[in-house]
C-alpha cells in the first residue's frame, strides 16, 4: 500500500526536476513548462497524456515548500462522517424508524423527528438524507425494502465466446412504403466479453423459432460459445432449445425471472439501438422486412461495433478481433441439434401427412413392413414450411409435397437489386455493402427542406415556433421526400401562387400536390 503512493511522487518529482534549477529565470522556466505540458507522458496508471502546466506548478510549488519526495504523495482526503446540521440522536431516532418500515419516506421522518425532539421545523431532507447513506445500517436497510439480500455482483467473461447473452428488444412498429405496419423485434446475441453482436434479426415476436434461427447463425459464423445467458422466456425456456443447448454442450446459465438488472449489458445495447436506429427509421422509407434486416446489418457493423465502448475503452470490434471459438461445431450437427421431432400418422390410402396445415408425401418404402403407423417427422425452426422423415439407416430426407403450387417453387426469389427506397440509413447500407447504388442520393430531410424554403422565401425558415410546427407536421403526413421530386413541386407552387405568399399558403398548396395515396379499403 505504501508503495503505490511512493511510486507516483516519483513520478511527480521526475517531471518537476528539470525545472528545479535556481539559474533559471521566471521567463526561461515558464517557457520549458509550457513546452513540457505539450509531451506526452505515460502516468502511473498507464494513461498516456500530456502533463497540465497548471499541474506541473502546484507540483513545483509543493516541492518547494517541502523539498522531501514524500511531499508529493496524494494525502488521504476528509471523509466528513458526521453532518453538523444533523445530531447522532436523530440519526439513531431515524433508522429505527426505517428498521420498523424500511420504505418510510424522509420526508415522514423529518415530521416524526420534529414532534419527537421538539423542532420548530423538520431537518432538511438533503441533509438528512447526506447523512444516513454514511451509515452502514442504512444501506442495508435500503436493499431489504429493494428486495435485495446482498449488493450484486459485477460479472463479465474474461474471452470472447465464453458467455453468448441473448433476447430481444421491445417490439416496435415499422411502417413500409405501400402502407402496410407491422410490429417487429429485433432478436439478438451479444458477446458478454466484447459487447459484440454475433447476429442480430428482425422478427415478428421472440418465439422459440426465432431464438433457434439466431443461435444457429451465430454459431455457424462463430462456432459455439462455452455458456448461454437469457431471460426466463418461453422461448429460451423450451424443450427443443434447452435439448438443443444440451446437445451442443453449451451450458445454459440460470436466472430469476423478471430481474432485468441482470441483464445491464444487452439492456444497455437495446438503448442505443433505440436511439441510433429505430429513431432513425421514421425518416427511412422500409419496402419490406428483407429491407429494413438489411439497414439493421448495416446500422450494426459501421456504427455499433466502430463506437468506442466506455468501459472497454475501445471499439467492440477491436475488442472481438473477427474472433472464432475454439469449440467448433459441423454444420449437420448444429441443424439436427434443434431439430422438432413429431410422431404423426400417414393417411391410409395415399400416404400423404399433413404438417402445418400442409400435405406431404411419405415415401412408400418406409411405409411397407413398417411396425407401427407412425413416422417421425423433423422439422426445422429455422424452415418450419420443410418438414424431413428420419430414415431407418440414419439421416433425413426431405419430404415433398403432395400438391405442387400454382407459382412453382415455394422458396422465396432474391429480391432484385435497384430502385431503393432513399432515407436518413441509406448511405450507411450503402457502405456497409461496399458500393454506391446507381441511383443513391444523400439523405434528404427536415434540414434540407428548410433551406430549400428558405431560398425560395428570401428570408430564414423556419421563423417562428409556429412555422416550424407547420413544416414538420406536413413533412409528417406528406413525406419524405426525393430531392428532385420536392424541388419541382415546390418551383411549380411558387410559380403558381407568385411571390409574397405566405408560408401556410404555400405548405397547403404543395400538401395537395405531395399527399400521399391512402391504400383502399377492403369491400364484402
């Protein structure tokens, strides 16, 4: 303990000593500080910085005044354990007041200290309160009234795949561009070491299907991670995922249900990607989910994992290194893991079975001699609309379907390239798939629109509270926009209402113009 202090007055007397020279004058002294307070310096606690001059004067200034290495030592500072305006007897009256109810508000002390001891007024609660949290009884008074039995424990895997954090963000609506809103959660697996997200999808609701999907992409990028850590949802909670994890050999840690403070570091990711991203889809026009999972990977890799982590004191992306667990799985094994086995019997004349409403084919061979009617049916989470019938030698085979559909395959085509939708997230998916889109634009919004106003107006825009008020509600209903397309409407607009207009006059002329068709209405 005594050596840490002494190594830190070393150090202060190594960055004053070149100035302690008494052939110096003021002005040559106080040139070599100046410039000394421009080097950087590695510090006792390994920070590298430069040294304030502001600093490197009080330190010369206590060496002066007592020229001893051990007067640059920190000296321990006054913990004041006693507040004058507060007597021991009230702190003693008040916390066996909380020992009989330890959710009894200061305020209602304050009044039962003032009839006890005769107060003309109650003790301030500022004071009060200052001076109960230095008392060790108080603090345990306020865990038990919290529920609390001890103070938590900070805990955070030592290496990158040592612990895989999932769940998923609050749902939210996402509004496309044929008027269609759905609610959607964005699913996710987080690196408790690194703050890295492993896989992040958008999903109609965190049901177990999505939990498997998830995992199982992470793993197939990343391989499998020694323990897994969620929330007591029916998803994570399920038997095909708990015996999936089990397969795996992933040990699956336990928690309490509804002990969100247990959760701080994917709690803490879900605020940012409220703020950095689901803020920013109101200004993005969404064509469909395919669209809005592609602004998601983007938001993720050139924003999330670039931001410098503040107890990491780096990037989440520095910190993982693109690293891959030690514990590597095959791909057949990581599909057959999570597989949902049903026992089902095959109708009795033509052999079909029905699986999600759907019907299939069993092959004939497995229904000739067989025991018992039933085949085992698998079906994959991750392509529920697949089903496979487990095979006597081993394996699976797909089945296929009974009836053909009028559209050919039923796996869904690429959505082809070209003619995005262009908002505030476009050009970050622009570079996050490393091109420009032909027909890209930069973002355009409110701030863009004010000074297109502006320069029409001749004067400033938005003026007034009022003006503002009006252009964002219009913008709200009407919008966004495409640059070209706003310009024109608006030249149009000035040209046929003329020139001196008034601004609600304008925005009432260009929300004819700009509104948006509603979708029609189904009729019986």
């Amino acid at each position: 303990m005594v050596q840490e202090p002494l190594r830190t007055a070393c150090f202060r007397f190594e960055q004053i000593s070149p100035f302690l020279d008494r052939r110096l004058s003021a002005s040559e002294r106080n040139r070599m500080l100046t410039a000394a307070a421009r080097v950087e310096v590695v510090w006792p606690t390994g920070r590298v910085a430069p040294v304030p001059r502001s600093t490197l004067y009080r330190w010369l200034k206590i060496y002066r005044q007592d020229p001893r290495i051990e007067a640059l030592m920190d000296r321990p500072r006054e913990v004041k354990t006693k507040s004058p305006a507060i007597e021991s007897a009230w702190v003693e009256y008040a916390l066996a007041l909380l020992e009989e109810e330890p959710e009894r508000s200061l305020f209602i002390i304050g009044l039962r200290l003032r009839d006890r001891f005769g107060l003309e007024k109650p003790p301030s609660r500022s004071s009060l309160s200052r001076t109960l949290k230095n008392q060790p009884r108080y603090r345990k008074l306020r865990q038990r009234a919290r529920g609390e039995k001890k103070l938590r424990r900070r805990f955070q895997a030592r290496r990158p795949h040592e612990i895989w954090h999932a769940d998923a963000k609050a749902a939210f609506t996402a509004k496309f561009i044929d008027g269609r809103k759905l609610k959607v959660q964005i699913l996710s697996i987080l690196d408790d070491s690194t703050r890295f997200i492993l896989r992040a999808l958008v999903v109609p609701s965190e049901s177990m299907y999505a939990a498997v999907t998830v995992f199982r992409q992470a793993a197939e990028r990343y391989g499998l991670p020694a323990k897994f850590y969620a929330d007591r949802g029916s998803a994570y909670d399920s038997d095909l995922f708990r015996r999936g994890l089990a397969i795996l050999g992933v040990h699956r840690i336990n928690t309490r249900s509804r002990n969100p403070s247990a959760h701080g570091k994917i709690e803490a990711y879900h605020r940012s990607l409220q703020r950095w991203f689901i803020v920013e889809l109101r200004h993005q026009p969404l064509r469909d989910l395919e669209h809005l999972q592609e602004l998601l990977d983007a938001f993720i890799d050139r924003i999330y994992h670039q931001h410098r982590h503040r107890e990491l004191r780096m990037s989440p992306e520095k910190a993982f290194g693109d690293s891959i667990s030690s514990r590597l799985v095959s791909l057949e094994r990581l599909r057959e893991a999570f597989l949902e086995k049903k026992w089902l019997a095959p109708h009795r004349k033509d052999g079909t079975i029905r699986v999600k409403d759907r019907l299939f084919l069993v092959p004939a061979r497995l229904l000739t001699g067989a025991k018992t009617r039933k085949v085992a049916i698998l079906i994959d989470p991750e392509h529920p609309g697949i089903p496979y019938v487990r095979l006597p030698q081993g394996g699976a085979e797909e089945l296929q379907p009974a009836i053909k559909p009028a559209g050919g395959s039923l796996r869904k085509a690429p959505r082809p390239r070209g003619d995005e939708p262009v908002g505030s997230l476009t050009p970050l998916l622009e570079k996050y798939r490393g091109r420009t889109l032909p027909q890209a634009r930069p973002g355009f919004g409110l701030p863009e629109i004010y000074a297109a106003f502006s320069r029409a107006l001749g004067r400033p825009i938005p003026f007034t509270e009022a003006e503002a008020e009006l252009i964002l509600g219009w913008l709200k209903r009407s919008g966004p926009f495409a640059p070209e397309s706003f310009q024109s409407a608006l030249d149009f607009t000035i040209k046929r209402l003329g020139t001196g207009r008034p601004l609600a006059r304008i925005v009432a002329e260009l929300e004819k113009i700009t509104r948006q068709p509603q979708p029609e209405k189904e009729t019986l």
